[in-house]
C-alpha cells in the first residue's frame, strides 16, 4: 500500500485478484464478490491529478452508505457490508489502511448507462440548454437562466466511457443500449431517489443541483450500484448563498475544476499539480458536505 501523510493514493492487495482500477477505485474479487476501494485520487475533465485529497474517499465511502440507507425503500442496492473487520480475506496490517474507505459489495452485470438527473440547470446541461433550449433532446422553457431550478427534475443519460468522455445521449439511445423496459426503469427509479435525497438534503441546507446514479442487474433484479450521491457524483450547492444567473459556489470537486480552468491547463494529460490551498479547502468541502448531510464526522 502507498500512503501519504493522511493520502492514500492507490492500494496492492497481493492475495486479492484485481478486477478493475478507475479514477478513484480499486476494485479486487473476494468470494463471488467485490471490494470496492476509494482512494483519495481525484479526477477532473477526466484526468487523474497527481494529487490526493485528505478524507475523500472516507467520504465517498461513509457518504454512500448513508445514502444506501435513506432510500432503501426506493431501491435494493449492491452494498454487503462497510466494516472491514467482518471480512476475513484481509490482514490485520490492511485493515488499517482499509477501514473506512471501502465497500463489500454484491458482483453485478452493469448497465452501460450513466444515468444523470438534473433538477436545476448547471454545467453541460447549461451549455446544451444555451445552443437550443434542451438538455438531451428534453425541451425546456425558454427563459431560464444559469442554475435556476428546472419546472421538474430530468433524466439526462450519458454513455459510460472506458476511457476519454462520457457523452450525454437523449432518452431514445439510452432505450438503443439497454431496451426500453430496463431504460424506463432506471429513469423512474432514478427520478424518484433524486427526489427524496433533494428533500431530505434541503432540510439539511445544501441543494442537490444535479447527480449521477449507476445501476446493475443481480439476477432478475435492477439494483442501484457504485457510489451514490457524494461529491464526486453529485453538484452540491449550499442553500444559503443560491443565487441564479451564475455559478454557484459548491461543496464537490467543481472548485478543483474551477482552479484548473483558471491556470490555462489545456485538459490532457499531464495535469497540473494542485496548490496546497486547493487541496486543503477540497478536502474542507467534502468533510463539510459529509457532516452537514449526515449530522456526523467522518470515521476513521
């Protein structure tokens, strides 16, 4: 295992076979099953940057179990188990590098679909919305301005690109990939969970702009997978300062993308390295996105 200071950068479990590695996680076969690790890499514009951020993937991880939680009567999901005491595959020496920052979870065909829900009118959405009112095909009203509220929350799916960008599509690809019952379900399904999560977050005084769900089959069943709701998969705006006809300040990775921007990086690879600042108030939004939705600190 690679750690720094308080970063985990990437993780080598020798005994465990590696199933896959993304942006964020590792992913190694226990049993017939998954573990899911997040490091505290963070990707932009769909680079890994050299840098870790302090606590992310304790967040990401801990984030999703609670969310897991909240709308379990939405939906089953993959999740077995956060505790990494429970599993015996792992020495006692990974359990402490481990713990807090990883999922057990169920094996699953995936959907190739990332299926975006947008309630208010941010980012790509703005930029489609601004060449001819619609965001994906979905005509909206013509008036509207930079991160105002949408009449009603929109399924906006994209593809799920191996590699290199993801691509919004409008509803009618996404019925292509999946067939139209399966794609009717994960947009109703993923509707109705950004619903109850945007209701619930509010009363904690943050706005879910915008957030990205993945679902897989597990038999004959539909169930919700991967990361649900965090920062890196979700625009969170705090309540208190939302003002239409601009950006909004945020609590997610939109101010490492924001820095990024601003330093003249042309977007390929290399990245740039982050100033400590940066780093420090990242990590800062995530804790705080944490414990305002949660009402706990992060645990180590």
């Amino acid at each position: 295992m690679a750690s720094n200071d308080t970063v985990l950068l990437e993780t080598s479990i020798p005994y465990l076979k590696l199933h896959n590695k993304g942006k964020v996680r590792e992913i190694f076969e226990i049993d017939g099953n998954l573990l899911l690790v997040a490091t505290d890499r963070i990707s932009a514009f769909d680079v890994i940057l050299p840098n870790g951020i302090p606590h992310k993937g304790k967040v990401l991880t801990q984030m999703s179990e609670f969310w897991f939680e909240l709308i379990g009567e939405l939906t089953e999901n993959h999740l077995i188990t956060t505790s990494i005491d429970e599993i015996d595959k792992i020495t006692e020496e990974d359990r402490d590098l481990l713990r807090g920052r990883s999922m057990l979870v169920k094996k699953v065909e995936v959907i190739p679909v990332e299926c975006i829900v947008r309630g208010y009118i941010a980012g790509s959405g703005w930029k489609d919305y601004k060449k001819n009112n619609a965001i994906c095909g979905i005509s909206l009203p013509g008036d509207l301005k930079e991160s105002d509220k949408l009449p009603e929350p929109i399924f906006t799916p994209s593809t799920k690109a191996e590699s290199g960008h993801d691509e919004n599509i409008s509803f009618e690809e996404a019925v292509n990939i999946t067939g139209r019952e399966l794609a009717e379900e994960i947009r109703q399904k993923s509707i109705a969970i950004y619903k109850k999560a945007s209701e619930y977050a509010l009363t904690k005084g943050i706005i879910i702009s915008d957030t990205k769900f993945e679902w897989g089959k597990y038999g004959d069943k539909v169930i919700l997978i991967d990361e649900v709701l965090t920062p890196d998969s979700s625009r969170f705006w705090p309540m208190e300062s939302y003002s239409p006809g601009k950006p909004q300040p945020s609590f997610d990775k939109q101010f490492v993308r924001d820095y990024l921007e601003s330093c003249g990086w042309d977007k390929n690879p290399p990245p740039p390295s982050l100033p400590e600042d940066i780093i420090r108030t990242t990590s800062e939004k995530y804790l705080e996105a944490y414990t305002k939705l949660t009402g706990k600190e992060i645990s180590n």
